[in-house]
C-alpha cells in the first residue's frame, strides 16, 4: 500500500475507531476530551453513556477522580450548581436539547451534590455524588489480589438456605503467615474495581502501603431459601414474605440482617469461615476480624460483633438500618434493631472499634422510624460509654455513595495501630472524642407553614 493510500485511508479507520468508541459508554475524562475538541461524536458518546431517563431527568453524570461530566435534557439554557457554589453554564450540544459540562471537584474522598438552574427554578441533581480519591484506583505497581470464582453453601443452621460468595486473596498472603480476615455482607457488590464501590483496589494499595494488614477478604451474598420449601426457616421466611408482602429473597436477607440475635454470626463462624480456614490460613483472634455491611447489611455487622465480640472486633456500617424490621417476628427474638442505642447503654460493654456512615437525606420509613435519627442515637450511644467509634454524618440518600467515596479513610482508622504480634487489644475512646458535645439534630424540612 502506498503512502498516499495509506494517509487517505487514515481518516476513515479514524472515524471508524471514533463511531466505535462513542458507542460505548464512555468515562468522564474520555467525555470530557470529546467536549473539548468539540468532537462530532460527542452526541452519541453522552446518548451511549446515560440513560435516556437520567438526561431527561437532569441525574446524569459521570466521574473519575477530580474531573466530572455532566449531561442534561433541557429546552433552554441551564446552568450546573456543585455543592451549592456558584452556578455553571452549561454549553449546548447543536442540533439537540442537550447541554453538557465538564466540572473539576478538588475535594476527593468525599460525597458531593448537584442540581440544575433552569428557568431561574432548580432542576434535577443528586445528593449523593462520591468523588473517589487516589486510593480507589489501583496504583502503578500495586500488584492485585485473586478474587475466587462464586462459591455456593448449603446451611445446616439455615435449613438448606443457598449462600453465594467469593473470597479475595491479597498477593502478600502467604499461606505460612495467618492472615486479617474481614466479611462484607451484600458482598456481590464490593467486587467491581470498575463500578462505584471499587473496595478491592482500596484493599491492594493499602495492604501495599502497610496502612491496613494483609487481610483475606470474604464477600457473601444474602442466601436464598426457595428450594428448602417445609424446612422451619422457609415457613418462617415465607409468613414473613406474605405479612408485609415483600419478596422471598428480600424477606431471607431481612431474616439474616435484621434479625437481633447471634444466629447469622454463627452460620459466619461454624460454616463459612471454617470453610475459608480449610483452605487459608486465617487468624482465629478476634483483634484480627472486622465485619462491614450497608443498610440492613450494617446493623447485622454491627449485630455480629455485639453477639460474638470474641469473634469480631471491628465494624463499619453504612447507611445502618437500625430500626424495628424484626422486631417481635420471632418471639424468641423479641429485641429489634431499635432497641440497640439502649442495649448499648445498658448492657456490659464490649471491646469494639466502630464506625458509622449515614446521611441527613437517608430513607425514613413510617413503618420502622427515622434512619438517621437511629444513627444518631447509636453514635450517642457508643459516644455515652466510651467505644472507641467514629461517626461519618453527611447529607447523602440511603445508598453507598458515601461510604464507598470515604472507604479508603474508613479502612484506615478501623484497622489503625493494627499491630500483628499482638492477638487482643483494649479499644478506648479517642480523648479528643470526649472533649466533643453529643450529636443534635434540627428540623430542617419543614419550611414556614
């Protein structure tokens, strides 16, 4: 081929590569350099990357890092608000109604918001936008752990219940050398590197930074009882599915999660976890377990370490449903979630590390109560006896934006002066913690009516 051919063919394998490229969804800085070369392909890359739904809707957006693209559907000019901040123009896209931006955010680690101005009325936006910091993105040269193919567990304690769940085993481990383990309930959704909870990349460049121990990493799914029909737990699931008309599978993982008592923390112990320990050396003391879950997966990961502090030691809960979901469903367990921030003050003090995550804006059900004011109570709780317990407040929805965004923080304090010579350590209050008041709330929705 000539080098004239080659040069007049070069455009259309260009353009080819281009139309290939925008309809894929792409990511804010690949947005962004098509926005800034006002490339004709920008259309189809933003109508590729968002749902139709999202830019009509004006919740659009994208980001990595510092740098964030947003999109909206709108019929005339609109500004784009972050934060509060001064308002944004927006630039047009010619031949449609849609309108784009590109918006650098210097704070990482963080949850963000946005909404529109459009007609001098606000529009669209979230409340819940995790800008991810370096830490949740796997570093040059940190090498990756191996995350098992899914694993599927038959329980005895749960009567036939299906369990799925993957094991992620960090490149330092050695088998010669007992690893930290830590649980994740929802698992399934901590295990995209890629997505908006990217737990995995946090977990290799800490472990690789030695600010978190090397710690073999187990993500469980809520277990399904469909196929052990006539069995205590399915009738037990099934009445609990027909009274408040949820599904099957929702009404086992309410079952697991919400449910006070020391029953899942022993399906944890005597199946799961000895199943991992007969295939990796893991640490049997409890200094060395933590325990993390959101919304009902929080108050269960909560509710493991409360039954069994012998067992775990560390906790994060994001989002924490601790509220009355169980309460008195079985009368063998007649405590509920709600009765935690009490229990907490009443009963002997365990040796825990705690921290919890919600947000002004969480759900609140009328059926259970207030989701943030339960936090609250429990911060004040923990805060009233001493624990050693961080709270994170911020203004997010019930979700793991917030979470996921300051994980990396997170997993430093919790396994903070983690020290592997040692098997039991005393967790006290942070004296600066002591000198701080409790906790207040004010009512700020209410308006002047």
């Amino acid at each position: 081929m000539t080098r004239m051919r080659k040069l007049w063919l070069f455009p259309f394998f260009l353009s080819f590569a281009m139309s290939l490229w925008a309809a894929d969804k792409l990511s804010a800085p690949e947005l962004i350099a098509l926005a800034k070369t006002h490339n004709p392909q920008l259309r189809s890359a933003i109508e590729a990357s968002f749902d139709a739904k999202d830019l009509k809707e004006g919740t659009a957006w994208a980001g990595r890092g510092q740098e964030f693209f947003f999109a909206v559907e709108a019929p005339s000019a609109s500004s784009l608000v972050i934060d509060e901040g001064v308002g944004q123009p927006m630039e047009a896209l010619a031949g449609s109604d849609l309108w784009f931006a590109a918006a650098h955010i210097d704070a990482v680690g963080r949850l963000h918001q946005f909404h529109y101005v459009l007609n001098s009325a606000n529009f669209g936006g979230r409340l819940d936008v995790p800008a991810f910091g370096p830490l949740s993105y796997l570093q040059p040269g940190v090498p990756s752990g191996k995350l098992s193919d899914k694993i599927v567990h038959t329980s005895k304690i749960y009567e036939g219940m299906k369990s799925e769940y993957w094991i992620y085993v960090p490149a330092q481990y050695d088998p010669q050398t007992p690893a930290a383990l830590m649980v994740f309930q929802d698992g399934g959704g901590y295990t995209d590197r890629n997505g908006n909870n990217p737990a995995l990349n946090v977990i290799d460049n800490l472990i690789a930074e030695k600010k978190i121990p090397v710690v073999i990493c187990v993500f469980i799914n809520p277990g399904d009882i469909a196929d052990a029909p006539g069995t205590p737990t399915y009738n037990f699931v099934k009445g609990y599915s027909d009274k408040w008309h949820r599904t099957l599978k929702d009404s086992m993982r309410s079952t697991l999660y919400d449910t006070v008592s020391d029953r899942y923390v022993r399906f944890l112990r005597d199946e799961i976890l000895a199943d991992v320990s007969a295939h990796y050396n893991l640490r049997k003391d409890a200094y060395s377990h933590a325990i993390t879950g959101l919304s009902s997966g929080g108050i269960c990961s909560f509710n493991a370490a409360w039954q069994m502090p012998d067992e775990f030691s560390r906790v994060i809960s994001w989002i924490g449903s601790f509220a009355s979901i169980q309460w008195k469903e079985n009368p063998a367990n007649s405590d509920g979630g709600q009765d935690y921030p009490e229990k907490v003050l009443r009963e002997p003090k365990r040796n825990l590390r705690v921290w919890l995550q919600d947000g002004a804006n969480d759900q609140e059900n009328n059926r259970y109560g207030s989701w943030p004011l339960a936090n609250i109570r429990m911060a004040n709780a923990l805060k009233a006896k001493e624990y050693d317990f961080h709270f994170s407040f911020g203004t997010g929805t019930h979700n793991a934006a917030h979470g996921a965004a300051e994980f990396p923080e997170e997993m430093i304090w919790l396994w903070q002066d983690y020290d592997a010579a040692k098997t039991a350590q005393e967790f006290t209050a942070d004296p600066a913690e002591k000198n701080k008041p409790y906790f207040r709330v004010a009512a700020l929705n209410r308006g002047s009516e």
